[in-house]
C-alpha cells in the first residue's frame, strides 16, 4: 500500500502533515511527529512584526495601528509573547533539520513586502525544505479594491520568491471576491503550492470587562466541507499542489481531500486533542480503507472526486446548494 506522496516537488512518505501551531516549537515533539509517519512537519509562525521592529517600536504600533493587522491589538501576541525570536527560530530550524529526515518547512507570517521576506533567505540556509507564506491579512480599509487586496499577496509572494530557491507555497484564506481567478494569479506568479485555507480567529466581546477579547476554538470535522469544495474546485486547473487545512480529524476526511485532489492535508487541533500519535491512527485507518476498496496508492485516489472528473461539475456549485436545501424534511 503506497502512502507517499509528492508536495512542493519534495518526496514525502505520507500524506498528513502537521499545520504550524504550537507543538511544532519543540523538538521532542517534531522526533514524535517523524515516528508518528508525519510526510514532514511545517514549523509555528515567524511573524513580520517580530523582524521589522524592536520590542518597543513594535508595541507602539500595534497600539496605534491597530487597523493594519489582522486581528485587533488587544489580543494580538505582545512582544514578550513570541516563543521564539528570529536568530532562535533559525536555530530551531538547524535543530529540526538535524533531528528528523523528512522535510520541514518554515512558516512566514506577514502582511506586507518588506525587508522582513529577507529572513526567508536565512531560513533557507538554515536548513528549510521549504516555506508557507501565510498573509494574515483582514481588509478592513473601505477604500481598498478586491484586486488591491490580491495585489498585496503578490508583492509578499514575489518578495519571497526572489529571495530563495526552495519551493514557497502561499497559505490563504477564502474571503476573495474570484477565488479561483486568483488562485491562477499565484500559480501563474510562481507559487508552488496553495493551502487552503487560513482559519481566521474571530474576537469577541468579554461583557465583563467590555473588552475585545480572544476566542480560539479549536477546528472540527465539519470545517474541511470547505478546503475540500474549492481543492476539488481547483485540481487539474493550476500547476501549484494543494494543500488542504482547516477541520481535517480524521481518515475519512483525510481521504475525501485527497479525492478532491489535495496532495497533503494539514492537520493541528486533532494532535491538540489526541496527540501526536493520533498521526499513526491516521495513517493505519487510510490503509485498511484502501485495501478494502481495492486502492493501491494515494496517486490512484487523487482527483477522482475533483469537478474535472466527476459526472456533475455543478455538484460543487450551485446545483448543490439547491439539492442541499431539497434534502432537509
């Protein structure tokens, strides 16, 4: 049974990939992920602000600038907060590279094209197979076009691009006006990978202290429904490989992706709430449901459930949504 797969143009030896998040900020536990069957690990998040100012430059503008970022000031990481400066993110990627043999990939966090995409050059040197560019970015300016938003993407990605040679996958969210117009945009402009989606982290309001106040839950099943319609959407109309991200808990969802035409599937809550080694229950359930069905490989299933190859393209579009509605008695 062949579980490997190819991602970014690297070799993996299995198609569930732990998301950045915080487990990947130890190396014990990237060794864990490695014996799990992880295909390769990408690493928590090296944000912009943490390169482009000092500690003090940068509380003052997430202070007065609130509007720029992606989340309100009140609950966006102060300084101190950071678990790992820039030189130490570095290191921790030396110390990942020498600790495991399957890929890691650096994580960019940023929102602009500036000095701070040199950082992905020395992530390259330190030993990165690869880097996910996430632009966390809410267009809340009233004065800003769709195709300006898009724009702002395109700088970050060819910032990076021209600053490294390894591959550069762009992690994005599913707020666009044309999604699959552009998702083209970044494939045309050299990304090499698309992940989909970035999973926004609303606010709320503590009526207590009448404050903006964080509310991170944790993804479920449910939420891969949409990764998998845009990946099904997108397979076999872009070069760049899909990654799918967001609810994936499961085999089955792992599997549904991978028909969509996902070459991996990004999982993090489910290793919250399980742990790691939930990455080798994964893995063994894929496999005996593809011995039961008669799948020899990954590569077999890829696609096969994407709109190029079904019967009813309209069944990830309109046409669903109007079945849906008929189906609830």
């Amino acid at each position: 049974m062949e579980l490997s797969t190819t991602y970014l143009g690297l070799k993996l030896k299995s198609p569930i990939v732990p998301a950045a998040g915080p487990l990947a900020t130890d190396i014990g536990a990237i060794r864990d992920m490695e014996e799990a069957g992880a295909g390769a690990v990408v690493l928590h998040s090296l944000f912009e602000e943490q390169l482009e100012h000092e500690a003090a430059e940068m509380a003052h503008h997430l202070e007065h600038g609130a509007e720029s970022f992606a989340e309100a000031n009140s609950y966006f990481p102060q300084p101190y907060e950071f678990r790992l400066g820039p030189e130490e993110y570095l290191e921790h990627i030396r110390m990942a590279r020498e600790a495991v043999s399957i890929p890691i990939i650096a994580s960019l966090n940023g929102v602009t094209a500036g000095g701070w995409t040199r950082y992905a050059r020395l992530m390259q040197q330190a030993g990165a197979s690869a880097i996910e560019l996430n632009v966390y970015y809410v267009a809340a300016d009233a004065e800003l076009t769709a195709d300006a938003v898009e724009q702002r993407y395109l700088n970050v990605l060819a910032a990076v691009k021209s600053a490294v040679t390894i591959p550069v996958a762009m992690k994005i969210s599913p707020y666009f006006t044309a999604l699959a117009g552009f998702a083209r945009r970044l494939d045309r402009a050299g990304a090499n990978g698309l992940v989909l989606f970035n999973r926004f982290y609303q606010p709320d309001i503590d009526l207590d202290t009448l404050d903006v106040a964080p509310n991170l839950i944790l993804s479920s099943s449910w939420e891969m429904r949409l990764p998998l319609r845009w990946i099904a959407i997108l397979w076999g109309r872009i070069q760049a490989d899909l990654a799918a991200t967001s609810g994936v808990s499961n085999a089955l969802d792992a599997i549904k992706l991978v028909m969509a035409g996902a070459s991996v599937t990004q999982v993090c809550s489910v290793l919250l709430r399980k742990g790691i080694y939930e990455i080798s229950t994964m893995l063994d359930d894929m496999q005996r449901w593809m011995e039961e069905r008669g799948y020899e490989s990954l590569e077999q299933m890829r696609g096969s459930m994407s709109r190029k190859s079904i019967a009813d393209p309209g069944a990830f579009e309109r046409a669903n949504y109007m079945k849906t509605l008929n189906s609830y008695v």
